[in-house]
C-alpha cells in the first residue's frame, strides 16, 4: 500500500512511503560493476547505475523476488552535478531494468565510496507478501 499523506504534492519518480507484510529481503549496496570480475567497465554515470539495479535484479532473483517487490531503495553518489547531468539516462535505465515501480528512495551525496572508481551506490530492501 501505497502512503501518500493527503495534501501533500505528489512526489515524481519515488514513493513518499509504502506499508507492506511479507518475506524480507536485503541486498547490501551494489556498484556498477560487472559482479563476475569485480570491474568497472566504465567510467559513465548512467551505465553504472543500469549495472547497479541489474545487479540487484540479480540477488532479487535468487530471493525468488523480482522488481515489483522493492519496497525502498538507497542511493549514494559522489558527483550531484553529474547525477543531475544525467537524470534523463538514468530514468531511461532504471525503467529499463526496474520497470514502473517506484518504491520510497532517498539519494546521498557522499565524498567517496570503497571501490575508487565507483560514482553510484546502490542499497535496496525488498518485500514477497507472504502466500
């Protein structure tokens, strides 16, 4: 269930919160790497992001849980000029792989994060309902 507190804006692109029961699912920050080879094979903030939610697709699926069942996603970057640059191509990715769902997020602006040549961080909750 959707919450969306009576008189306030609709928000654009993310949820303002969500009430859900089920199977809980966490999935630890993931970059835009390849997670086979633990490389980044590029330096482009949009096509990591895509890497990032394909990777949390990945454990989703090893959860039995697919996009539809996030309940809140996290994100961290380095660069908030750069993440505005690219907001198109990354709205294009994250459809493109998430799909419509639009669960709660909260984006961050950090100084760095462990792996050098990472620009976005991305942690995720998900939620099955119960059958």
């Amino acid at each position: 269930m959707i919450l969306q507190p009576e008189g306030w804006a609709a928000p654009v692109g993310y949820s303002n919160g969500v009430a859900v029961q089920g199977r809980q699912v966490y999935i630890a920050g993931q970059v835009g790497w390849n997670p086979a080879t633990c490389r980044f094979e590029t330096d482009d903030l949009a096509a990591q992001v895509r890497q990032a939610l394909e990777n949390i697709v990945a454990v989703l699926k090893e959860a039995g849980a697919e996009p539809s069942h996030l309940v809140r996603l996290t994100w961290y970057i380095v660069d908030k000029a750069a993440y505005i640059a690219a907001r198109r191509e990354i709205g294009h990715a994250y459809k493109e792989v998430i799909g419509r769902h639009y669960p709660p997020m909260s984006l961050m602006v950090v100084a760095a994060l462990l792996e050098d040549r990472a620009l976005v961080e991305i942690e995720a909750t998900a939620v099955m309902p119960e059958e």
